[in-house]
C-alpha cells in the first residue's frame, strides 16, 4: 500500500508539478494614493516602489514594492490616479514566488473606473 502512495508523488516532484503559489493583489483608490517615487536602487537590481497611502485624508503608511521586472508604467498609472476623486481603483498584482533573482515580480498594474 504505501508504495503505491510514493511512487506517484515521485512522479510529481520529478514532473515539477508541486510548483509555489504566492500571488498578492492590492487594491487602492485613487484617493488612497498619495506620492508615488521609483528610487534609485544603487546596490541590488530590483527596481522599487514607493507608494504612499492614505485614509480619509490622513497618512497611514508608505508601500514599498521591489520587483525584478520594471515598475515605470506602473509609477505612472498610480500618478494618474493619485488623488482622483471619481470611483478610480489600481490594482496590483505581485507574485510573491516568481522564477526570477529575488522571486517576486510585480505582474499586473490596472486602473479600473
């Protein structure tokens, strides 16, 4: 009994079919958005994100973002929205396990309206 339980999990492992998951999505409205920076990162080569949030006005906290892949057009969607008062939302998608340097990878950038 338990070799036919571990021959087929050697199969998977060998197949690579338990591979990781880790995908993160955030949602801000535009109101939510206050400064948006892409600093120079000098020492490491992920590019990074700073987005700073805020809640009725008042400021909670700055979202720092690094991603193997580049964050410009993303920068530039949040700018766009930062501050609108109309039901505009941004969506990030960042995948937390990705194949890369430092696996994570910042996906997906959207405005939605």
């Amino acid at each position: 009994m338990s070799l036919r339980l571990a021959f087929p999990f050697a199969l998977l492992t060998a197949s690579g079919a338990l591979a990781f998951d880790d995908q993160r999505v955030i949602t801000l409205s535009g109101t939510e958005i206050g400064e948006v920076r892409t600093p120079d990162v000098k020492d490491e080569d992920p590019a990074s994100l700073e987005i700073d949030i805020f809640d009725g006005g008042d400021f909670i906290q700055t979202l720092i973002l690094e991603s193997d892949g580049s964050v410009t057009d993303c920068a530039r969607t949040l700018r766009a929205a930062a501050g609108t008062a109309a039901p505009v939302t941004v969506t990030l998608t960042i995948d937390m396990a990705a194949q890369t340097m430092n696996g994570v990878m910042l996906e997906n950038c959207v405005t939605s309206r």
